[in-house]
C-alpha cells in the first residue's frame, strides 16, 4: 500500500484511555504477527497490561498498522554501594503490519518510544533475538549482559537491551525485573 495517499498518524494512549476500538484492532494486529488467538490476546492483555502503561499506536485511516508498548514495572537496581526500588519501563511489544513493512515506519515509533522514555527520565529494558540487536542499537539501545538483569523473560536464546540516558552501567551490580 502506498503511503502518500494514506498518510500514517502517530497517537499515544495510556491504557485507560484507550478505546475499545483501537483496543481491538491493536491485538488484531498482535494477533496476525504472534500466531496467538484473540482471545488468547485478550487474556494477556487483560493479564499484563497496566492501566498507566503507554500504548504508541500509528494509524492509516482506521487501521493500526504499527505498534509498540513501553509496560511501567518495577524494579530493584543494586549498585555497588546501595539498593533502590525503582520503576523502569518494559520495552515490549514493536510490530509493524507486513503491509507496511521496509517504509521506515519502525523508525517512527521507535524515535516516539526514546522520547517519552528521555521525558519520563525512566530506564527502559527490551527482550529481542539476537537478529535484532543492530535494529535496536541504531537507536541508542545498548546491550545488558545476563549477569547484570534478573527477569523471568530472559531465556537462553534472547539477549537484553536498556535505553536511558542517565543511566550509568559501570555502577550497576544487577537489575532485577520484580
């Protein structure tokens, strides 16, 4: 599909005021990309998503066509010297429609994601593969080894990436996602 005659719209909602329409077309996309029922969609949903966490929606006409979710979580941060509980946004969730795909519409949401996480002053942590890790690092994503974060989403075959500016990593004995 060609853009110029559908110009794409870039919103952003928390979850309490999302719709239920946007609602519904977001896990239909989530849906199409994860090979996972709706209703199974809804139940995550349902089950994971906070009412303040941040939904970046970028739309065509009425369809969302990209979509990406930075999920508010908790967390312990030990340095060498002390421990705070903090909260830290869960970089979770970057899909754009395969119609949609290699227009540099990811770069979008992606730039719209850093900001709010600058704004906010927050530490943001992602889970991807490893085929991903240059996409992310165009962005100023930087890697996290194992040894320094605890979080039951990190498996063998995944790696993680932080994003924050204030963010000093030489001081951070380990994260821990709780």
């Amino acid at each position: 599909m060609k853009l110029k005659k559908h110009k794409p719209k870039l919103f952003t909602f928390k979850t309490k005021n999302l719709s239920p329409f946007t609602k519904k077309k977001i896990l239909n996309l989530k849906k199409i990309h994860y090979k996972f029922s709706l209703n199974s969609q809804k139940k995550w949903f349902k089950e994971n998503v906070n009412d303040n966490d941040i939904h970046i929606v970028l739309m065509v006409d009425k369809n969302v066509i990209g979509y990406n979710l930075l999920h508010e979580n908790k967390c312990l941060i030990e340095s060498k010297k002390k421990k705070v509980l903090n909260t830290i946004f869960i970089f979770d969730t970057l899909i754009i429609n395969k119609n949609f795909r290699n227009m540099g519409l990811s770069k979008i949401l992606m730039e719209k994601s850093n900001k709010i996480i600058n704004a906010k002053k927050k530490l943001s942590i992602l889970v991807c593969y490893k085929n991903l890790i240059m996409f992310y690092k165009k962005f100023d994503w930087r890697i996290l080894t194992k040894k320094k974060l605890k979080y039951n989403h990190l498996s063998k075959d995944k790696f993680s990436m932080f994003y924050g500016k204030n963010l000093k990593l030489n001081n951070i004995k380990k994260i821990t996602i709780l």
